[in-house]
C-alpha cells in the first residue's frame, strides 16, 4: 500500500503544474487518462478478490477531491465511472453483471456516460431497434462528461416503450464523439456530444431495471454522483489556495501603494488568503464526511432499513448549496490579494472561479433548496421530478 500511494503521489506531482496551461490551450487529457488506467484508479473500490483495492468511498472521496486539485477536469472525467461502478456494488459482487464487468475494471478500462438529450421535454429519443436478428442503436446524446477518453459508454435509451441502460464500446462502428463543450468552465472533461448511429449493441450489455422498485437504489447513486461534483468543487477550493499564495508570495509591492511592501506581510492580503483556506477546508471535511455516512447508510439499506439513506440524501442537498457558495464566494473574493495582475490571463486565478461555477450548474442548487425546504415544511423526501409533474413522472 506505500508503494501504491507513492506512485499515487508521484502522478499527482507529474500533472500538478501545467493545469492552467492545459486548459488555456485546450490540451486534452488522454496522457494523463493513460497513467490512471495504469495506476488502476478505477478499481479502488472493487473487492481484492475482483482485482481492486477494497477501498471505503471516503478514501475514494479523498483521492478525487486530491486529483481535483491537480487538475478539476481530469477529476470530473471520473463522475459517471465511479457511480457505474458503485451500482455494480449495491447489486452485488455475485451477479452476471458484475462477473462481466469487474475485470474489465480491473483491467484499467473506463466508463463514461451518456444520458442527457437535448429537447423540450424529458422524453428519451435515443433508442433499440431490432434488425436483420441484431439490436441498434440510434441517437444522440449531449454533456456526455469522460465518454471522450471511455472504453466503454454508459447510455439510456429506449426499448419499445421500455426505458433501459446498457453500455457499448466507446470506438464501436457507430459511435461519434465530439468535443464541443463550449461552457465557461471545466473545458477538457469531454462533456460533448456522442453519435449513435446503428451501433451494434450486445443483448448481454442491456440492463433492464424497474424504476419504481428501488428507491434507496436511486437514492444512493444519486448522491454519489453529486458527491462527485462536490470533490471536484472542493479540490479546485485546494488549488485556489495553493495557487492564491504562490501569485502572491513572490511579488515585493503591495497594490495601492508606493515603495516595497511585501504583500504577503499585509494583513488584508493574509485575511483573503485565510477565507479561501478556510472554505477550501471545510468544503473537503464535508465531502469526506458524507460520503462516510453514505456508505453507512447504503450498508444499512442493505439490511432493510432505508432510513439513514433518505437522510444522507438530504444533507447532500444541503451540501450542495453550502459547499458550493463556499467555494464560489473563495474563489472571487481571491482577487483581492491583488491589483490587474491578479486578472490577467498568464494568472490564471479566474478559472478556479468559472470552473466551480459551471459545476453548480449540474442540478441546479435552487432546485435542491427548494426540495430541502418542502422536506422541512411538509416531510416529503425529495422527488426527481418538477413540482406538479405527474406521479409517473416521480418513479
């Protein structure tokens, strides 16, 4: 285990500087994705009998909030392979899916995903047709986040009327993926557009789930995959602090004013400085912390008792808002440590800000405050689904 954290440490010091650079000249991340698969980073949490490291989601937790400070996009490329892999282990280690899918993550291979459509409703076009004996699939996906540098795609689509799951190889005939994510923030995650057109399609791939009979399932995965996004926030709210001190410890003039005073010595300087560190902590303490008690609490839904998930889903809405106006208001206030300079391009310091504000964008925060204050002021549990929206719309 020394020998596996000092190789960890080593790639993290590798891609540590350069992460500015990278994302100024939009130079994507398939070196770097390589190391990983070497370094198996996927497979921290299979059991060791499966070829995994049989890690706890807060040692997880811990290494993504670690690699969003070397880099937030080469963290947030992971989102969808950690919660695909985390369903493989809230359905058991046993199952024929598992048995399939645990060595090719062992093996370092990658799982991106692709859900999202764009269009007015939320009615998937994607879908399965059956010809000449095979199944095919047609359609198109966007914000398609780490299929760009996938093995395998994670999709929703339509069976008939069926909605399903099923995974096909990212360089399958067929497949298209276009980097043309065009946000102000976290360029390089590959959260473009995927092309099907008459892939091929495994029947042994297709998951078929009923929607409305597991919740805490639901609830769970849910949960992991905002706990994610939240690693990503909190590991940018690192990088801002170390970056933050290094723009500010080598320069000799305080802002504003004649003569040399080193700004590192001013107290107004250290005050901001102190704000973000202090963010940049709390945001990772509450990260670890809740992915700890989810993975309590899905050990306890195991058992039969979906209480304490149902809570830990709440207080990751919670999070959301807190974690993610911590950081945010960090990472504009740290322009105060000084004048132009602290703006320029060269800097840097704005990507910090633009990269958390794109991700607060996910699932937008007002909507789970709203969902929190309807679980305080009526005890209804959160509902993916708008107010109003028809009871099928909330299985």
């Amino acid at each position: 285990m020394d020998a596996a954290r000092a190789r960890w440490r080593g790639f993290l010091e590798r891609w540590y500087d350069g992460a500015a650079d990278r994302e100024r000249d939009h130079t994507l991340l398939f070196d770097a994705m390589d190391e990983l698969r070497l370094l198996r980073f996927g497979a921290i949490r299979l059991p060791r009998d499966r070829g995994g490291e049989d890690r706890s989601l807060a040692e997880l937790f811990t290494r993504l909030v670690e690699l969003a400070e070397t880099d937030s996009n080469l963290a947030h490329v992971w989102r969808g392979h950690i919660a695909f892999v985390e369903g493989l282990r809230l359905d058991g280690w046993g199952t024929a899916e598992a048995s399939r899918w645990a060595p090719r993550i062992a093996a370092g291979q990658v799982v991106g995903n692709a859900f999202s459509e764009r269009q007015e409703t939320a009615e998937l076009r994607t879908s399965l047709r059956h010809e000449g004996g095979a199944l095919v699939l047609d359609g198109t996906k966007h914000y398609t986040t780490g299929s760009l540098y996938a093995d395998w795609i994670h999709v929703a689509a339509l069976d008939g009327d069926e909605r399903v799951s099923l995974a096909v190889p990212a360089h399958a005939p067929g497949v298209r993926i276009v980097d043309d994510w065009d946000g102000i923030g976290q360029p390089l995650t590959g959260s473009g557009t995927t092309v099907f057109e008459q892939v091929v399609v495994d029947p042994r791939e297709i998951e078929r789930r009923d929607r409305g009979a597991d919740a805490a399932r639901r609830r769970a995965i849910g949960a992991i995959y905002q706990l994610s996004l939240l690693a990503v926030v909190a590991g940018i709210g690192r990088r801002a602090v170390r970056d933050t001190a290094a723009f500010v410890v080598p320069r000799r003039r305080t802002f504003g004013f004649a003569g040399e005073t080193p700004p590192r010595e001013d107290p107004l300087v250290q005050h901001v400085v102190g704000e973000v560190s202090a963010a940049a902590s709390v945001a990772r303490r509450v990260v670890i912390g809740l992915a700890a008690d989810l993975e309590a609490a899905t050990d306890a839904a195991a058992f039969g008792d979906a209480t304490p998930l149902a809570e830990v889903e709440l207080e990751v809405y919670r999070a959301q808002h807190v974690v993610g106006e911590l950081v945010l208001a960090a990472t504009s206030r740290l322009f105060e440590v000084g004048g132009a300079s602290a703006v320029t391009r060269a800097a840097g310091l704005d990507r910090h800000w633009r990269n958390v504000r794109t991700i607060a964008s996910h699932n937008p925060v007002a909507q789970r405050l709203r969902a929190v204050g309807a679980y305080e002021l009526t005890g209804e549990h959160p509902q993916w689904a708008a107010p109003g929206a028809p009871a099928e719309a909330r299985s």
